[in-house]
C-alpha cells in the first residue's frame, strides 16, 4: 500500500513538473521545486528521471541569462519534440489540421478549404483519416511518440460521447467522427466545442488565471461561448450548454443559422452583419453566406469610418450582445465575461451601444462584480487549446510510452 | 495517524445513518448497513453509540409493520427532540419563523406580517432577534440542543459573506442581519436565496435525485431561480447567479419590481399579472401591488374560466416565461425544468403560450435533452430546505455537543 501511494504522488509531481515548463517555459530546478511546493531531492529525482526518458533537456550553458551573481543555474526545458499531438479545427467550409509538440506550441498547420455542409459523415472520415495519416507519416521521425488528436467543432458536442450533436459546418447530425480516427490511429480523440478549446488558452494566461469563473464569448461566423466555473469546462447535462448564440433577442426577430428567429448570433455574427449590409453597401464580391475576413474587413472599415448604414447595422448588433450578455450576467454572475474571436475586429463599432443596452438591462448589483474585457484575436488559440488539452488527457500515455533508457 | 483516520471514517459512517434516516425514516439495522455500504458490525456499534447520544430511539415493538415472516426487526429512527433550528424567511410584507426538528420537519411555524420595506436594517435586526428569542426560551425545554439558524431570503444574497445584496422585500442593500445573530444567539447562521432552498428540498426527493442538473423556477411574487449542477448549488463568483426574474424578455418592455425594464419577472409574477388586470377586470379589493393569494386566485380563476382579457394577460405571461426558460436551456442545458412556487396555480393558463413560445425558440437538439415539469406548491418547500441545509451544516456540531452518557 504504502508504495503504491508513493508512486502515486511521485507521478503527480512528475506531472506537475512538466506542466510547469510548459506553461512558464525553461526553469532552474530550484524555481520547479518552489512553485510546485516539492523539495529540491525530490525535484533533482524528478529531472534526472525525465531526462533519461528524453522528455525534458539541459539548456547549454552558454543560453543561460545569467543574473549576474554567482554561476549561471543550468535551465530544465521541454524537449518539444518528444511527443506531439493534433489538432482538427472544423469551421464552415474550412478544415485546418495542426500538429503541436510536446511544449503545446504549434509546429505545422494547413488549412483545406472544402464546402463542409456537402460532406457525408463518410465523406468527411475518409477525409480527415486521409490527411491525418499522411501528416502522421511525414512527422513520424520528428517525434518520438504521437499522443492523440482533437476535434474541435463549432457547434455543439458532447464531448463524453464523442458525438457532434450539430454544427452550422456540417449538414448530418448526430455523428460520432471520433471513433473512427481513434479506431485507425491507435490513439485517444478527444471532440471538444472550438470555443471551449479558446477558453483553455485563455484560461492558462497569468492575466486570466485569476478570474476563475470566467466566461469566454468567441464572435466569428456564428457566436460560441464557453463556461468556465471554478476553472473548469461547464457543458451540462449533454454537452450542449454555453449556446449563447442561440440564446435570445427578439421573439420572432432575424433569421439564424440554426433554422430559428431571434437568435443573438442572427445579429452579431458575421454572417448575420454581412447579410444587413451587401444589399446596401458596395461591398467585396464573394459569398456572402459565408463572408471571407476580406469581406468582414471591409464592412468594418466601414462602420468605423462613420458611414450610417454600417454604423447602424454594428449598433443592433451590439444592442443583441448587450442584451446576451445581461443574461449571462443575471443567470451566471461570472467574474468577468472576454470577448474575442475574429469578429472583435468590429467591436469598437458595437461597443457603445452594447455597453448602453447592458446598463439598461440590468441593476448596478448584477452589473458590477463582472469585468468586461476584450482580448485580440492574434493567435490560434482554439488550436493551441485543442493542443493543450489534448497533452492534458495523454500526459499518463506519454509519461509510459516513453520509460527511462538505462544510463 | 491510522487512529485519527478511523475516527474519521467512523464519523462519516455515522452521519451516513442519520442522514438516511432522516431521508427515509424508520430504519432496520440490515437496511441501514446496505443502504450506506456498512458492515452490521459497524452499523450495531454506530447505533449504540447513537441511542446512547440520545439522537436516536428504538422503535417499540408494537409500532412495527411485520413482513409476516419471523419476528418483526427493531426500527430505529431519530429522535426528534435531540436538536432542533430555526429558520427565517424574510419575503415581501411577511417574516416567517419556523422551528424544526431533528428529523427535519417543522415543528412550530408563525408568520408575522409586516411592511418589510419600511424596515432599516437595525429595525429588522431588532425585530429577529426579540422574535428567535422568545421562540428559543419556549422551545429550551424540548429540544436537547440548538443546532442554528437559517435566513431564507428573497432575492441575491451572497451565502458567502451573509451579506444581502439586494432583495425585493428590503428598500436596504448589502446588508449583513447573520453576523448578529450570529452572536447574539452563539450559533451559525447561514443566509441562503428561498429558491436555493426550495431547490434543496426537491433534489432530496426520490423523483428528481435522477437529474443532478436541476433548475427550479419559482413563480410567485416575484420570480426565483435555483440551478443545480451535479447535485449542488450554482451560485456563481458572488452569489447573485441563477436570477432567471432579471433575465431579460423585451428590451425597453414592461417596468419590473428591480427598476429596469423588460425582465422576465415583469411579466409572469403575481404583481406583474395582477397590474396588467386590475385596471380591466372586477378583482377583490387590496394592496394591488402586493396582491394576496385571494386576489391572484381569483384572477387566475378567470383566466381559467375562459375571460378573454384574464387569458390575454396569462397569454403573455407564458410567452414570456417561454423565452427565458429557452435561454436557460440554451446556457445550462440541464437534465430539468421543474416550475413551482405559489404562482403554479396559473400554469395551466400560461402553459399553450409557454410551450409554443419554447418549440419556436430553440431547435430540437437544445430543447430534447430536457423535461420540463411542474410540481405542486402544497408544502412550505422554503422552510423545509432551509431546515435541510442548516441540520446539514450543524450536523458534526450536534454530534459533539451531545456525548454519549454513560450506561
């Protein structure tokens, strides 16, 4: 008994230590003991032991930074690669495959545009199963050990079934991809919502870290939130929770998406802005079912620059965000709700008047203990969040596929 | 280190027993050990020790229903004068006091009507503490032990940091009335939302302990919310999540009792309905603004009588509580819906506009993972939960502060 509690706590701290140098990057052994409260033997075990197993190096001395007393501590890092993963992104009529290392960082990306909602359940495995293997043959000497692969999804999900209950990308429901590609590649798949993918990154951010009860609104194509309460993912009873997209503005308002009216993401979206916009404005050609970042660029610029019809299509949209939002301040009293997705390029031209709307909508009481806040939209973070948690769910697997080579 | 372990061990099997007897009443010695996964060994001990402690009796013989087969098994239930807690619950107009038992039950139950907005909170302080102890000094001689108190109060309190933030029977804000109560009565005292406490007296129940994500809507003079997830309550980063009345039907619609416009409340509760009425209909005389059960029995009689104004009035009401219970569903996803409170007498009006409002809100996938149901208002729910909650919060207190006697 008393050894297996040891092994226990021995992998816990192993554990920890990895996630410590990914998440903070290069550190002393000594600084590895004192944020993870372990003493410095334990810590000097611990690193001796991953580095036999090739998963973290020694920074050579002479990349020290030095602090200029004494002689330089050598630095423990990830060995990135390690092990990698992959990471699925699945929007409208784009599919991006990205692998990250073992550090959580992004190492090769492309995206394949293809019209997702003509795709058969099928169609769309054989795909995905094609390129994911031809990815995995040309990394096969990178790394050393491949760990798993997420799927995330805009749309709903249920993440325990591996089930993708409805996407605005996809015309089937109802379809389980995951098995498949778990079946073929010999690997965990994890099927994640996108924007609780964003949540995960943003959540790891020092400046985020301390609103554990944070709520994350991603505005793009359509509008995904995710939950976070206590820190962790809320996806209710299913899988379907957090569909702030679909929750309401106006009984039998505009058209959504999902085949119903009213919807905030009717407003807000790309889609839903553009659609207002291209019978009046003179706007880039293309689809504008589905409008190109060019397009929304355009549409922006704009409202930005004063011209009142798009300053009054980004003003009902922000009355439909500050409206959804008093609901999710009502109904969640987060500490604070971050907006961000490729749609807050236009947020200054919603702002005032979502600000407006949420003050009208609620009293001070429910207002005040959540902070706003906008974070720019400059990394992939669903994929890096698909990476992240998909190096979270295989951490045992790596830490045993890859033992300690005799010395 | 293995003693201290087994003494913990011990307690939790201990307050195992009493809380399944309490949940299930009369209990045998076989039932209590299969119930709670425990040795009869252990549950013959942990009895003896509680009879004892005096917190539970055997039950004579001759109560005893036999299966007709070998002779009747001893009962044991709790003693229901072992301990007993007072709870208070402040709404509109009315300050209730009810006493409960060790089993749970409500003993003693006064209401005392008074203009709660009129009140400072000095006035109410004043007022509680002269009220709870003249109750104590009458019960000092029943009871072996006064476990706690419990402020079950209308609208967003932080259970936290007993503070009131803000309650539609009060004119004052963050108000902390526990702390000298507290003090005063040498006891915890736990502040708690009354739909909180509904919500714990339902979720006790066989029905509904299958659904741990439970939302419980409140109808009554106001409208209260309480969100289960995995079986316990959300209450958000400070306490004031889960206010379904706040959440919004119609920018800039009907004034609601917080001051701003368009909640859900300003239209489904009994103030709401009964202001639209009042100005067109033949209704008993009174306060229409806090309208009694009288009153609203009898517009919801009308309603239910066919009067088109009555039903145009409860028409809209449904549409209303149609849209919020779509967002709730749409942010929450939870397994169900349960509606109740006194306000239930006028589902069955509300309940057509209500259900078609929800069809057209929400695509399927978002609605099916969800019943809805209604539950009767025939008991004092509030009171009761409130009791729950403090006999769970004092449990450990009770069981030290009433050693065994000697044999």
């Amino acid at each position: 008994m008393a050894i297996q509690l040891n092994d226990i706590t021995r992998q816990d701290n192993t554990l920890a230590v990895l996630r410590t140098l990914r998440a903070q990057g290069p550190l002393a052994r000594v600084d590895l003991g004192t944020l993870n409260g372990i003493s410095s033997a334990t810590v000097t075990s611990i690193t001796s032991e991953l580095l036999k197993q090739g998963l973290v190096v020694e920074l050579p001395h002479d990349t020290l930074q030095s602090n200029g007393r004494g002689r330089p501590k050598t630095l423990i890092q990830l060995n990135a690669n390690a092990a990698c993963v992959i990471c699925i992104k699945l929007s409208i009529n784009d599919v991006q495959i990205v692998v990250g290392d073992f550090t959580g960082q992004v190492r090769y990306s492309r995206h394949y545009p293809l019209v997702t909602l003509s795709l058969s359940p099928e169609g769309l495995s054989d795909f995905l199963e094609a390129k994911v293997a031809d990815i995995r043959a040309d990394i096969a000497n990178t790394y050393r050990c491949f760990a798993g692969i997420c799927l995330a999804v805009q749309g709903v999900v249920s993440p325990s079934n591996g089930t993708i209950i409805w996407s605005p990308a996809l015309s089937f429901r109802n379809a389980s991809l995951s098995e498949r590609l778990a079946n073929t590649f010999a690997c965990p798949v994890l099927l994640e919502n996108d924007t609780n993918c964003i949540a995960k990154t943003l959540a790891g951010q020092p400046g985020y870290s301390a609103y554990p009860n944070l709520v994350v609104i991603m505005l793009g194509y359509g509008i995904g939130m995710s939950v976070l309460i206590d820190g962790k993912p809320f996806v209710g009873a299913n899988g379907s929770a957090a569909e702030f997209g679909h929750s309401k503005y106006e009984p039998g308002g505009a058209l959504c998406a999902c085949g119903r009216r009213g919807c905030i993401e009717a407003y807000a979206s790309d889609y839903a802005l553009y659609r207002e916009a291209r019978a009046m404005l003179s706007l880039p050609p293309g689809d504008s079912a589905h409008p190109s970042a060019e397009q929304m660029q355009a549409l922006t610029q704009l409202a930005m620059q004063g011209d009142p019809i798009a300053k009054q299509i980004y003003d009902k949209a922000g009355r439909a965000l500050g409206h959804g939002i008093a609901n999710v301040l009502a109904l969640f009293n987060p500490d604070m709700v971050l907006i961000t997705g490729s749609g807050i390029r236009g947020y200054e031209a919603m702002r005032p008047s979502l600000e407006h709307t949420l003050r009208d909508a609620l009293v001070d009481e429910l207002i005040s203990p959540s902070h706003l806040e906008t974070c720019p939209w400059d990394r992939d973070m669903t994929c890096l969040g698909g990476i992240a948690m998909t190096l979270d769910a295989t951490e045992r697997d790596i830490l045993t596929a890859l033992p300690a080579e005799p010395t």
